[in-house]
C-alpha cells in the first residue's frame, strides 16, 4: 500500500534532476567564486567515503547534481544504492574538470548524507520487527522541497510509504471526526467524497472508537498511543478485519514489543524528521 508516487528509474531520474537544479541555484547561483581559482582545464579524479557505517541512498541525486555541473563526469559507484558499506569505504568515484568537481561537492554530499541517514534509519527498524507482520511505515514530517526524496530513501530502506501529501488518501483525525458529527458520519462522508483516494483511513484514541469505526466499515483503523495491554485487546476486537496502524510514542526501544500486538503497521515519523546526517567526504587528485 505505498503511495501514488511512480518511484521507477525514469521517474527518479526526473524528480532527482529537479530537486538538484533547484540545490545547485540555491548554492551556486551566478558561480562559484571560489573554485574560479582553478584551471578550467585541469582534470581530477574524486572519491567520495562514507566516514561511518551506512545503507547508501541517493545515487540519482548525486548524479543528477554531477551531471548538471559537469555532464561529461565519468561516474562508478563502489557501492550500489541500497547496499550496506563500511566506515571508511570509498563508495563512489568521479572523474572529470576539477572546478566543476568542487563546484558540485556540497550539493551532491548534501543529497547522500540525508538520504543515506533516512534509508539507514528505517533499515535500523525494519530489522528490529522482523519476523513480525508489521511494517515499518513512514509518515509527511518530511523537510519541505524533499518529501518524495525522503519517501524513496525510506523504501530503500525495506520501509512502506503512507499517503504521500493531503492530495492522495484519506487520513481522518480527531478534529476531523469532531467537525463531521462523529465516526460514522465522518466515515460515511469520506466513502462518499473521496471514492478516489488510494486508501481511508481513521484514527481512534479508545476501544469504543475502534469498534464503532469497524461497525461503519473502516477498512484501515489508526490507534493512537494506546497502551501495550488495549493496543492487544485493539487487535482481538479487530480480529482481521481491517488493517491496524500504531502511531505516537514509538521508539526503537518498544518496536519490538509494539510489533509483537499483532498491528499491520507502524508509521514513525522520525525516519524522516529526526535525521542525524551520514557523514561523507570527498577527496580530490589531480589526473
């Protein structure tokens, strides 16, 4: 159940491409004064490492920004996107002119540091419920500009997408439910309105809620930081027949234990907003 976006290599490519033009207007503007000092015609060879354990993320980016400063770059990655590397591993290398190298340096390490961190992130916590029957889902405390960016490193981490903006799916809260009348009002007037909508999905704070919302036909029911002991009664009342999300108060501390209530899904929302930045490095010589 991912969301609407069309994440194939076409896809990532254009999207990839667009958010590195808009990273290199931002950075580079008129020209990069300082990489002016160097020969425009003097070549160099780059190595990018990763100074600490990582799943890699963001290879389209990182090439669509070398591209774009210097569409002549020869590119190898050492390590492929998705794949785990070491501290200390060189996990790409580029050759082309050195000034164009310089110039491209911070966006392109700006790209893999988020995502990287993002997919290395939910890998973290997609391991921590293996074996379970819930997935790891991410949620829209996304940095603005970089939401589908974000989305697709949480993939590449083995996560799920939630609805990708207010635009594709149907996520009814408590100020919904109170401005529509109730749970069976507000339900029935989102089968009615948004018939398009990839899914329905309705929070409940109590174990009447649940059953109220089951009883009007909710399909996807969203509990919302119950305990251990009613997130469990949640999922007998539930009894399998609507698909059931945990929300609020998640830590990797309790994932385990959350997951192990028999829930369908566990959206998290520091997989994207609480990133620490993988940290990389580029090196330069002269060719």
């Amino acid at each position: 159940m991912q969301g609407v976006f069309d994440f194939s290599p076409a896809a990532l490519a254009e999207l990839a491409r667009a958010d590195a033009a808009r990273a290199l207007e931002e950075d580079v503007a008129s020209g990069d004064l300082t990489a002016g000092l160097v020969d425009p015609s003097r070549r160099a060879q780059a190595r990018v490492l990763a100074r600490e354990a990582a799943v890699i993320c963001g290879a389209p980016w990182a090439e669509a920004t070398l591209q774009l400063v210097e569409p002549g770059a020869r590119i190898q990655w050492l390590v492929g996107e998705g794949q785990r590397c070491a501290a200390d591993q060189v996990v790409l290398q580029v050759e082309g002119t050195a000034r164009a190298l310089l110039t491209a340096e911070r966006t392109m390490l700006n790209f893999l540091q988020l995502l990287s961190a993002v997919a290395t992130k939910t890998a973290t916590y997609v391991e921590a419920v293996r074996g379970t029957r819930a997935s790891i889902v991410d949620t829209r405390k996304t940095l603005p500009g970089l939401r589908l960016a974000q989305k697709y490193a949480v993939r590449t981490g083995g996560g799920v997408n939630h609805r990708i903006g207010l635009y594709d799916a149907v996520l009814i809260k408590e100020n919904h439910i109170a401005a529509a009348g109730g749970v069976t009002p507000v339900l029935q007037a989102a089968q009615r309105v948004a018939a398009g909508a990839s899914f329905i999905e309705i929070e409940v704070e109590t174990l009447a809620q649940l059953r109220e919302a089951l009883d009007a036909g909710a399909k996807m029911v969203l509990l919302d930081n119950m305990d251990m002991d009613t997130l469990r009664e949640a999922v007998r009342i539930n009894a399998g027949r609507a698909i059931l999300e945990i929300s609020g108060g998640v830590t990797l501390e309790r994932l385990r234990a959350l997951a192990e209530t028999g829930v369908d899904r566990i959206s998290i929302g520091t997989l994207t907003k609480d990133v620490k930045a993988t940290d990389f490095s580029m090196r330069l010589k002269e060719i």
